[in-house]
C-alpha cells in the first residue's frame, strides 16, 4: 500500500510492475540497479527507521558521501512518514552543530571518519541514534536496512504533509530550513517531467550532488517519476561524463559543467546521441551559450530557481531557447516584477524584484515565522530577493540580486556569513565579502579587507582562521586589503563599487 504517501506513490508510479527495468547504472557495477532491488531496499531501511523509533513529522539528517545509500535513506524516510534532511558534506562540525539543534533531528546519519566529532554534538541536539554511511556503500545505515524485509507498508502522507527540509543561508549568517511539502515536490517534478519530454527510455547523466533541490529534487525524482534510468556518478568529472555520454539522452548541471565539458576535445563525438542538457543554479554566459551550439550543435536550456520554490521558470523545450534568461513561467506558477514595499505588479520590462507563486512554493521557514513572513506574504507570493526583467513574450531575465548572495560552483555563499568571522580576527577593522566573475565557477568568493593598526594580518592567517568554521566553497578565494571601504552619504558600504574595482581580478588576459 503506498497510494496513501502522496510523494512515494509519485516516484514509483512509472515503475510498478517494471520490477527488472534499470535504474541506477554505477560505474564499476556489473549490472544497473533495478527498481525492484532500489524500492526493496528503501522499505527494509524504511522499517529499520520506523524500529528506531521514527514517528510521522520526526526528522532524518545525512551528511555524508553522494551515495545510492544516501538516496534509499531518502525514499525510506518518505516512506516512514519522516522529513528529509540532507547536509552538503562540506560542511564543518561548527556548522552541522547549528543545522542539528535547529532541526532536532531523531536519527542522523554521517561518515564513520566523522562519527567521533559527531556523535556528541547530535546527542546534545536531541538525536536518539546516529548512523553511519561511508563512499563505499558500507556502515550502519546499510546494516540496518540489510536486518529488515521489503515489503513496508508506507505511512498515510498528505500533499500539504512535509517531505523534507533543506538549509539556504541568510543574510545575517543564521540559516534556515525551508520547509518543502509533498505537493511542492511532486507538483514541481510532474510540471518538469512532462516539460522536458522525459520517458522511459531516457537516461540521465545524474552527476549533480544530492544534498539540494537540482540534484535531489530535480534529478532524481524526475528520472523515477519517467521510469528512465540515471548514470549515478558520485562527482562531476569531465573524462567520466564524456566517457557515459554516448550511452546517455540527458545531462543536468551548473555553469561549471559546461565551461569544463567545453574544454574537451572529444565533446562533439560524445555529444551525439543527447537530446537535452539543461543548466540551472546560477546565470549562463552568452558565450558560453554559443560555444556549446558550435560544438554539439545543442541548445542549452536554462531554468531558474530556488530552495524555497523548487523551479519556477524554463526555456522553452520547443521553441526559442533564449540566451540570458531563464525562460517563461513553469504551467501553475505566476511570476511577477514588484514594487518591493506593496507587491504590487510593475510593468514590461521593468527591472525589480522577482515574486513566485504556485504550488511548488515552500511552506515557510522551520522555527521562523517572523522571517515566513517578511518573504512569503499572505496572497502566497515569495519573494525571491532576485532582480529581475519580463519582457512582452513573458521571458524572465534575472538581473541580479537584492541580497548579497554570491553563486559559486553553484552553491550559495551569503557574504555575512564570511565577513562575521573575518571581522573577528585580530588586525581586522572591517570587511566586505563579495562576488566576481570566475571563469571556472561563474563566481569566486573575494574578501576586501581593512587592516587595523600595525598590527595587521596577513592573507594566510585569515586563510586558516576560516578553515575550521567554513566549508571550503565559501572560503574567499582571493584576500585584498585596502585602506578603506568605499561608501555612500548614509555609510552604507558600497559593494557595487567593489565588483567593478575587481571585476577582472580572475581574468587571466588582465
């Protein structure tokens, strides 16, 4: 019985009765996991889960490797009636502290390397049994999924029931959990699914990680909502992915992919037989756009969204692919330019801040209404915090952002986070955290520093203070002092001003 599980009906519908079709093709394995062999095992771990004392509502948190574990260990906890709760596994032990006792996981799930400097700070969190999942499929998760039997009878879920939820930093360094419904994932994946034309016979190039809503939501639940198949790869690596790529229709990824996959001479031959690549998590470059149709003679589709909406825009699959936006609204979703203070629609063309509405919305921030509130209003608009344009044929092209967020590699830095701790050290005035463009990861973390006094730091004791507090992809990747920050009448700083004195700090022809 799994009808009553509105997400875990979703995912298996296309596969009930295809118990031998593939699913997970791994490299290195013999043989594709089947659905039968991937569903069998999300039950006995989902039984396991429920044996630990998981009640509907209770909360499961990973961070560990991008595993097939890792996926089971998703489904199972959707099945059980729990909430999903994946942690990018860079973070630091300071950092999964904060996620544990805001969430209050019952059961959390990390890499036996980590259990020892974890295993306190989940106790304290309120976590009643830490598991462990390690690169290679082995530790105590699997162990006890392999001590059950299939065969799990799913728990009654709701569409307005909560599924899972993921952290987006904030601008004033707290975190918070944005809280995502069944409805919002199976509505947002069903909308795509049929959008990109994706089928059976499809296989997916998955080698995004799972810790967020493109790798996890997207990806993943798309592939088994079409009963298609997915080339699990564990990383992105250029020589894997041209290698599989003649094997494969599709490929999902961040700019990063494809400025790497752009450097391969053997693209075009690999590229032959793919029928989509889509790109999402952060702009585009237009040249890069062109360099991809040039090579394969394929039109990237770009997409738009985040944590609190899933997706909400494409470029179209038929139809004009435009370089430099993220194309029209999703079926079901509204957008819309704002007066930032009412909300109240601007007209074509007007460039401001981006509004979303429709069932793929999040239901609010965990543990903050307060914050809920400032961002989802009460007609059910989000506020995106993105700056953005809608031309007359209804086209969104994202201009910038309000708030601070820098983009790299696809992963979100918000700047206050960085600049708390470098502003802490000794030597250290002020600081300003920003983003510049990268020609690897679109954007690259640059911290400019004021000194203080004789007693000023150097690049390298800053570098090592941030190391144990920070995940590496938020650490500055250049340090500049200056004797001053430059600001406006109201002292605010100026960041924009900052942007463009090093825009070309990472342009190799400067």
């Amino acid at each position: 019985m799994i009808e009553n599980n509105h997400l875990a009906f979703s995912i298996r519908r296309a596969s009930i009765g295809r118990e031998e079709a593939p699913f997970l093709i791994r490299p290195g394995a013999r043989r594709a996991l089947s659905y039968g062999e991937f569903f069998a095992n999300a039950e006995r771990l989902a039984a396991g889960l429920v044996e630990l004392g998981l009640q509907p509502g209770d909360r499961v948190a990973i961070q560990a490797a991008k595993t097939v574990g890792m996926l089971e260990l998703y489904v199972a906890t959707v099945l059980a009636g729990g909430i999903f709760l994946p942690l990018n596994p860079a973070y630091t032990a300071s950092e999964v502290g904060y996620f544990l006792q805001d969430a209050r996981p019952r059961i959390f799930v990390c890499a036996s390397a980590n259990l020892a400097r974890l295993r306190d700070i989940a106790s304290s969190s309120g976590v009643t049994r830490t598991l462990t999942l390690n690169a290679d499929e082995t530790g105590s998760l699997p162990d006890l999924r392999d001590a059950h039997a299939p065969g799990f009878t799913a728990r009654p879920r709701a569409p307005e029931d909560l599924a899972a939820i993921l952290y987006t930093s904030g601008t004033t360094g707290r975190s918070k959990g944005a809280m995502l419904t069944h409805r919002a994932l199976v509505s947002n994946s069903e909308t795509l699914c049929k959008l990109w034309r994706f089928e059976a016979e499809d296989v997916l190039i998955h080698a995004l990680p799972i810790f967020h809503t493109h790798g996890l939501f997207v990806a993943t639940n798309i592939t088994m909502m079409a009963g298609g198949q997915a080339i699990f790869l564990p990383r992105f690596d250029v020589d894997e992915i041209i290698k599989v790529m003649p094997r494969a229709t599709a490929l999902m990824g961040v700019p990063t992919f494809y400025t790497r996959l752009l450097q391969s001479p053997d693209l075009g031959r690999a590229a032959r037989n793919m029928r989509l690549f889509v790109s999402g998590s952060a702009p585009l470059l237009s040249e890069t756009h062109a360099r991809w149709r040039a090579l394969t003679g394929h039109e990237i589709l770009e997409r738009y969204g985040m944590t609190e909406t899933n997706m909400s825009t494409s470029n179209p699959y038929d139809g004009a692919r435009r370089a430099g936006t993220v194309g029209l609204p999703l079926p079901g979703v509204e957008v819309k330019v704002c007066n930032p203070k009412t909300g109240a629609s601007l007209p074509i063309g007007a460039v401001s801040v981006l509004e979303v509405r429709g069932p793929n919305v999040f239901a609010g921030y965990w543990n903050m209404p307060e914050k809920t509130a400032e961002e989802l209003r009460e007609d059910g608009f989000f506020i995106t915090g993105d700056i953005a344009s809608i031309d007359a044929d209804g086209y969104v092209t994202i201009i910038g952002r309000a708030k601070d967020l820098i983009i790299s590699g696809g992963l979100n830095v918000y700047p206050k986070e960085v600049e708390i701790l470098i502003d802490a050290e000794d030597g250290v005035m002020e600081s300003a955290v920003i983003g510049v463009p990268h020609p690897d990861l679109g954007e690259a973390v640059v911290a400019v520093v004021v000194p203080e006094g004789s007693a000023a730091p150097d690049k390298a004791q800053i570098t090592a203070a941030l190391k144990p507090s920070l995940a590496r992809f938020k650490q500055p990747k250049e340090i500049v002092f200056v004797p001053e920050l430059p600001r406006n009448a109201m002292g605010k700083v100026q960041k924009n001003a900052l942007r463009q004195t090093y825009a070309n700090l990472f342009d190799p022809g400067t």
